[in-house]
C-alpha cells in the first residue's frame, strides 16, 4: 500500500544493493563467465580503489560501541554495496516518476524525497546490546544498521536536500568529503 517513493528506497536499495555486489571489491574480480580474472583496465581498477577508500577511511571512523570502531576493510563490500544500491534506487525511482504528474507534496507529513529515505531507513531498523556489538564489529562483514543507513545517507546530496539540513549538521558532509564510487 505504500507508494513508490518508499518501496524504491527499501525494496530498490536492496535490489540495487546485491546488483552492486557484481562490482565491489571482491565482485569486479570475476568475470562474466565467473572466473577470477581482473578484466577493468588499470586506469578503472586505480580509480576505483582511490574511491573505494574513501569509504575504507569513513567507515572506520564509527565506533560501534565503547572503543570498538567498525572494521572497514573487513565490511567494504558490504558498505560499497549499500551505497551504490542506493544511488542505484534513487536514480531508478527518478526515472521512473519522471514523466508522471505529479502528486501531493507531502504524506504522512513527509514529501516524496523524505519518504524515499525513511524507506531506505527502515530497511535496516534495528538495535544490539552492547555484548552482541561488539562481536559483531569484529567479524560480521556487515556494518551495523545504524551506519549502514547514516553512512549512506551522509553520502547523497539527495538525503541533505530532502531534509534541508544546513552546513555543520551532523548528517552533512562537505561535497569535497563525500564518498562518490559509482
């Protein structure tokens, strides 16, 4: 029952997500046949890795609980795939209303772009205990929820614009300091 704003950041984000997987950084080392073979030019391979490590080095920032920071080496792919699925979504969800009239700015007091995200956010609602948190920062490949959602968020300039957050907020990032990989 919810339209398209919503399904396209929940549903989209995570088909968008698992397509990534096909060209994050354990992904790009196959080809189309599946056989690990590095088939992106030297050029491609060099860019990605510099944009890759922007995430590397934001991800590694959050600490999940007491000192424990996120191992960002061991959740890249996952992190690599969070965002481009989202970027995928966004774009997906754009194209596809583009030619539609459009409908009430706002529902549920929220407009289509704030309700795109609140999907995405709900995707991945969730909260630890401090003991499972910790154990989870140090071997799941997945970061924890709430970064999966913030760290992708802080990345669009979608998410800041939706929202009208200004400069200095916490959930803005200087566009020179955004993660841009695909």
């Amino acid at each position: 029952k919810l339209d398209d704003a919503p399904n396209y950041g929940n549903t989209g984000g995570t088909i968008g997500h698992e397509l990534i997987h096909g060209f994050d950084d354990e992904g790009r080392q196959f080809d189309a046949k599946g056989n690990l073979r590095d088939w992106w030019t030297k050029k491609d391979g060099q860019a990605f890795e510099q944009r890759a490590a922007c995430v590397t080095k934001q991800y590694a920032q959050y600490v999940v609980v007491d000192d424990i920071r996120i191992n960002s080496k061991l959740t890249l792919g996952e992190d690599l795939a969070d965002l481009g699925g989202l970027v995928l979504a966004h774009a997906a969800w754009k194209a596809q209303i583009a030619d539609m009239s459009p409908k009430p700015a706002d529902r549920d007091g929220l407009t289509p772009e704030q309700r795109f995200f609140v999907g995405f956010a709900q995707w991945d609602c969730s909260h630890a205990r401090p003991e499972y948190a910790r154990v989870h920062a140090l071997t799941d490949p997945h970061s924890p929820g709430r970064y999966r959602i913030n760290g992708v968020a802080v990345n669009m300039p979608e998410f800041e614009q939706a929202f009208r957050c200004k400069p200095g907020q916490k959930m803005v990032k200087p566009d020179a300091e955004r993660c841009r990989v695909w």
